[in-house]
C-alpha cells in the first residue's frame, strides 16, 4: 500500500446505549480535529458510525474507512480514544497492530497514544500485554467455574440421550423412555456383538432418535461408551461418582467395551464419547 503525503482522517463512534450516556460525537470530532490541526498534517475527512455497536468491525463508516485505507488515501487515523474501534481492547489492539503493519499510524487524543512515535508503540506494547493477561484471567475464571459445577455434579452442554437437563438444580436426571433405549442398546449389542446390527433393531422397532436424523453406527457407539450410564461424571483425567444417573449396570458396561476393543470399535474418532472432555 502506497499512500501519498500525510492525511489524516478521523473515526468517532457512539452506540445507541452511549448516545443515551450523553456521548457526545460533535465533542470526539472537535477534539481530534484539534490535534490534527496541532500535528500540521492534511485533514482528509470524518468517518462516523452514528448507533452502532463497536462489538464487529463490520458498521457503515468503519467500511468505508477500511477501503480508503486500501486506496492509499489515509497515512494518520485519529480517534478519541481506542474503543472507538472496537469496545474489545484485544480487537482494538489487533486493528492498531493490522494498521500500523499495513504502514498507517493511529493516534489516540484523550489516551496521548501515537503509534508513529516510539513512546506510542511502547503504549501500545504494554497495552497488549495486559490485554493477554486479561484474557487468561477470564480463561481461568471459565475454568475455575466449569470445575466448580463439575464438584457440584452439575452438567455443562447438552444432556446426553437418555437424560433431562434439570434447569432448576443444573443437574441431569434420568428421562424415563429414552433410559430404556439406552438399556435395549446394551442388551442388543451384547447379544448381536455389532453396531451395525444393533442399528437395524433400532430402525425395525422405529425407535426415534432425539434429533430425528435417523440411528447411525457411530450413534449407537457413542451411548456405548458413556460412563454417565453406570452412575460416573468425567472432566479430563478426574471422575466423581453420581449414582443418581446410573442407567446400565457397571457389569454390562465392561462386557460392552471388550467386545468394542475386540472389534477394533475403540480406535481413535470411532464413536468416541465427548466424556473424554467433561461429562
């Protein structure tokens, strides 16, 4: 990208939930048509996206200003403050650091940032760096819940067939007519030693899938593998034991997994249970 002289353009942004803070666009433009006439470089023009959200990139003036940037018409972008961009600091950042690799410098009048300058790059550096922290704070803070509910034998995600997700308690709790498939699935693999033709008793007794896509072999080896069914939660390597959801007794479960290991079913991505994650 070429881009000729050094023109400057301003973006301002409220959201309709800012407008009513009292954001004043009229105040972000007068402020950084100020710095640029103190810069003494060309004023090109105002980009303004008037009610729209900074959580995407995707808004009418920001668009606009993106493809003036390709053109080569902009060297300076100007703004207010930072989360005119974008309301994610991280998003921001990585918009400031696309920019400046593209060879457009960002300027921030109320935080004195100027990536054209070696004190604004270090801003922006240490900013960055905190944005990491942040966001393995919150990956930690998601962890530390998640194992929370997993302590509390509370589930995460879709319930299993064979089970209702208790919107009260977070808790699963066994569904009465899909437990007996669950347990004729069982039966039928021991007696017949093959996915396939447990898929056919399926279809014959029109037994109806939850999602209504029909009874497929890796279906029916996924229940098979759910340790959810002798009365066991699984998050990772650690497993706690919840006898309130046991469906299949623990006898048939292990009769099930060698005939599986004998037919080579257990191979890797072959009806792998998601319990291997968290349940």
């Amino acid at each position: 990208m070429i881009t000729i002289d050094k023109v400057a353009a301003i973006y301002a942004r409220v959201s309709t939930k800012e407008q009513t803070l009292g954001y004043s666009l009229d105040e972000q433009k007068h402020r950084c048509k100020e710095y640029i006439k103190n810069l003494g470089i060309k004023y090109h023009r105002v980009y303004i996206d008037d009610g729209h959200s900074g959580k995407t990139l995707d808004r009418p003036a920001m668009q606009r200003l993106i493809g003036d940037i390709i053109e080569g018409k902009i060297s300076h972008i100007v703004v207010w403050k930072l989360d005119r961009l974008s309301r994610s600091l991280t998003d921001s950042l990585l918009f400031v650091e696309d920019l400046t690799n593209a060879g457009i410098e960002v300027i921030s009048v109320t935080e004195d940032i100027d990536t054209s300058t070696t004190i604004g790059k270090i801003v922006i550096s240490v900013l960055s760096g905190f944005s990491q922290i942040e966001i393995e704070k919150i990956s930690e803070r998601v962890k530390m819940g998640l194992n929370a509910r997993f302590r509390d034998m509370k589930w995460h995600g879709g319930p299993p067939y064979g089970y209702d997700y208790d919107q009260k308690t977070g808790k699963l709790k066994i569904n009465p007519n899909e437990s007996k498939v669950v347990s004729a699935i069982f039966d039928k693999y021991l007696e017949y030693n093959s996915l396939g033709e447990v898929r056919k008793y399926l279809i014959k007794k029109k037994v109806p899938t939850r999602n209504g896509n029909g009874w497929r072999n890796n279906t029916v080896g996924v229940i098979l593998s759910r340790t959810t069914y002798i009365g066991y939660m699984k998050r990772g390597d650690t497993e706690i034991e919840c006898p309130e959801l046991k469906i299949i007794d623990e006898q048939i479960f292990n009769e099930a997994q060698k005939i599986r290991e004998s037919r080579a079913e257990l191979s890797p991505g072959f009806g792998r249970s998601k319990e291997e994650v968290y349940y």
